[in-house]
C-alpha cells in the first residue's frame, strides 16, 4: 500500500498540518489502541519539549480513552523511556510525541508497542487503512493529563543500574548540551548519580528553542563548550534524547561510527559481543569496517532508520549497533536508541581505560566523505529520474573499489541524500555535485 502517514521513524509534520491535524492524530491514537491486545492494559505517553506536545498529547488521550484504554502519562520524557516504561509496566504499547532532531514548528508521533520496540511496519499499515476508511469519527477535543514524574525516576534509576560498577563515571568531567529537548531536565542529575562532574548547556527548554543551534545537528556548540569547561568529553543529544554524538577533550567530534568502534571494540574484548559483529547502516563510513577488521569483528549493513538496525539485530542475533548520526543500540541494555545511556557507556569505557576518548578512538580513520541533500518536489522513483543512473554508473567507474555511491530519499522529509565515499575529499565533492546537479534539474523544489 501507499504510505501517506508513517515514515520511518513515525509520523512527522508541522504541527496542525495533516497528519499532524487533531482528526489524524485521533484518528490514529484511536485505532493504536484497539489494536494493540489486551485492554485492560494501559497505553504510556511521554514527549519532548515542544509548545504543542502539551496539545497534541491531549488529542491522543482522549482517543485512546474513547477506545476504552487507560492512558499514563510519563510528561516530558527521552522516547527511550517510554519504551522501556512500556515492558516496566506491562502496558500495552506507548505513543510518544516527538520530531526528534527537527525544528520546534514540526511535531510528530511515534508508536512503541508492548514488547518496547517500535511498532512493525504491518502495524502503521494496519492503522492508515483504519484512519482511510473509517470517514469521520467524533472524540473529544482534549483529553485530560496527570503526568506522573516518578516514572522519569524510574527510568534514570534503571539507566544507572544497566551500567558496569559503582559511580563507573567518577573522575571524569563531562559537558552535556541538552539541545533544550527531552534529555534537559535530566541530564545533569543522571551524569552526576554516575560519579562524574558534569557541566551543561541548552537545558533550558521554553517550547520553540529545542534544537535551535544546539544539538547532535550542531556539533559546534559541543566542541567549543567541552574545550571552554575543561571537560574530558562532550555530548550533544537530540530534540528526545534517543541519540548522542560525543566529542573528546580536544573538541574532536565523535559521531556513531566512532562511537560503535569505541564499544564494539570493548564488547569484543571483554568477549561480550556475540558472533563478533555489529550492524551498521549503508549511510555508515567505510572506515568502521577497516578499523574493526583489526580485532576481527563484522560489520553487517542494512538501510537507514533504527527500526531497520534493531530489526536486523534481532534477526542475527547480535547484540550492538546503530547509525553514524548517533542512534546506537545495545539490546542487552535496551530495545532503542537512548542519548543518554549511549554517553553513559561509552564515558564508562573511557573511565575504566584511564585514558581518553581520542585514545580509545585513534584506531578508527574514516574515508573521506560528502552528503548533499536535495529538496525534491516529489519522490518519484530514482531509477525513472531521467540522466541519474547514468550520472551515478559514471561516478561509480571511476571510484572503482575505492569508494562508493548511496542515493536515497529521506523518509521524514522531502530531500533527496546523495553520499559518495572515495579517497579524494575534493574529487568526490566534485562528483556528488554532477550527481546533485541532475537531481535539481529534474526534481528541484
């Protein structure tokens, strides 16, 4: 079928745009719940710190309530918190309202069901056939909310608990910007409860400020506050705190592929990485690869998204892995990307080391790379654009096997990615814009 509502990470839009428009958002929060089993079981919602999660948390409580469900409230929490409130409680799935790392204007929706991880494809498609045929269904506007801030304890209390040792962080001093998201209220407590002194910035959150200039998408801000404090890493978090990217003491930033190596490479020699493999996505650098070749550890490749990464893991039965833009997984720890515990443990190694995090990740050298970004009018199919499969056969004979070429739409926003990986930083920017250039002629916005 046509997916006109979910993405890959859920539905997302400018709030009060469909399907980011109170019938939609019901319409959906409805059919979640009466098809999500048992109905004596609750649904948790939790979300980030946007001026209209408060409104559209609303919306969805009383259509879930109309579907005869109960409805906890966990307030501004980490998307991975609801996820694991969800197997904490028993519930029988979560709802949390989040745009990740876009801006404040754009709101979405994200459902989890009851074993924690995010719903199968299956099930949105289930639910957009509801939504299409059912006409429309009358709820109230408002549902009314009681959040319960003890579920947030909860959440932190098992976070520190997942982590190796007492105070595993004591001695280091870690700077945290909270891109005034979800992770704000409580990154400084839970660092701190770890050992470390921690410092943080972006942690003031007022409803249109999260992610502006701040964040895992403006690593910057990181660089320069870690090297101003002293500190002996950085991380930047994003809009719900389901990812970090980390930066050393020098202000060098350390994206996911990094931080894989950095933990594979731990797992691996503590002999706690099964089948010594990781997952990684198509977008990840080839140099991941080159670096973990040294211990002996594979790398398998799957499509973007980290639905997609967990679903490969859980079929291949391996333990670690994530994408380069910071959301890692560790399913032994958790069934989702969480900002928090990714810096947690990987601060964790870095302390137990004695060292640092530039020593720890020296081993990794990555490819030269480039990532544009089109913004297309419409997604038609890339193998219909007229002159792109020529353009890009042509740019692959010349990389050869010493680079490579990944062309994809986005599956959030409407932009075409074009990514080449080649020896030469300069030749492969030259290639990606006779790439790029066909892409605008023939689908520019």
């Amino acid at each position: 079928m046509t997916r006109r509502l979910f993405g890959t990470d859920g539905m997302r839009a400018v709030f009060g745009t469909r399907p980011l428009d109170r019938p939609t958002v019901q319409a959906v929060g409805y059919w979640f719940a009466r098809l999500s089993g048992d109905g004596a079981r609750p649904i948790i919602l939790g979300g980030d710190t946007r001026g209209s999660r408060t409104e559209i948390a609303g919306w969805l409580a009383a259509a879930i309530r109309a579907a005869g469900r109960e409805v906890r409230s966990a307030g501004v929490v980490p998307t991975p918190a609801v996820a694991w409130l969800v197997t904490e409680l028993g519930a029988a799935g979560g709802v949390v309202v989040s745009a990740s790392h876009n801006p404040y204007t754009d709101n979405g929706v994200k459902l989890i069901g009851a074993d924690g991880f995010k719903v199968d494809p299956s099930i949105e498609d289930s639910i957009e056939r509801r939504v299409a045929g059912q006409g429309s269904v009358g709820y109230d506007r408002d549902g009314v909310l009681e959040d319960e801030p003890e579920l947030a304890d909860r959440y932190l209390e098992h976070l520190a608990a997942s982590l190796r040792g007492n105070r595993p962080l004591a001695g280091l001093r870690i700077a945290v910007d909270a891109a005034n998201g979800a992770g704000a209220p409580y990154a400084e407590r839970f660092f701190t409860s770890l050992g470390a002194d921690c410092v943080v910035t972006c942690d003031q959150p007022d409803g249109r400020n999260i992610n502006l200039d701040c964040g895992s998408t403006c690593t910057e801000r990181i660089a320069a506050f870690a090297r101003a404090t002293g500190s002996d890493l950085g991380v930047a978090l994003d809009g719900d705190a389901d990812r970090a990217v980390l930066c050393d003491h020098q202000g060098r930033i350390c994206d996911g592929d990094v931080l894989l190596y950095v933990w594979a490479t731990d797992l691996a020699a503590r002999g706690a990485l099964p089948g010594r493999r990781i997952v990684a996505t198509t977008m990840s650098n080839m140099g991941l690869e080159k670096a973990l070749e040294v211990g002996k550890v594979g790398v398998l490749r799957c499509g973007v998204g980290d639905r997609e990464v967990v679903e490969v893991m859980r079929r291949e039965g391996v333990r670690l892995g994530g994408e380069q833009s910071g959301h890692l997984v560790d399913l032994e720890l958790g069934t989702t990307g969480d900002g928090l515990l990714t810096a947690a443990a990987v601060a964790t190694i870095v302390a137990a080391s004695g060292g640092s995090l530039a020593e720890l990740a020296a081993g990794f050298r990555r490819f030269p790379q480039t990532l544009r970004n089109v913004r297309v009018r419409e997604k038609q199919p890339l193998e219909s654009v007229p002159g792109l499969s020529e353009a890009v056969a042509s740019v692959e004979r010349e990389l050869g096997s010493s680079g490579r070429v990944l062309l994809r739409y986005s599956g959030t926003e409407a932009l075409a990615r074009v990514m080449i990986e080649g020896p030469d930083q300069n030749r492969i920017e030259e290639l990606c814009a006779s790439i790029t250039s066909v892409l605008e002629a023939e689908l520019g916005a």
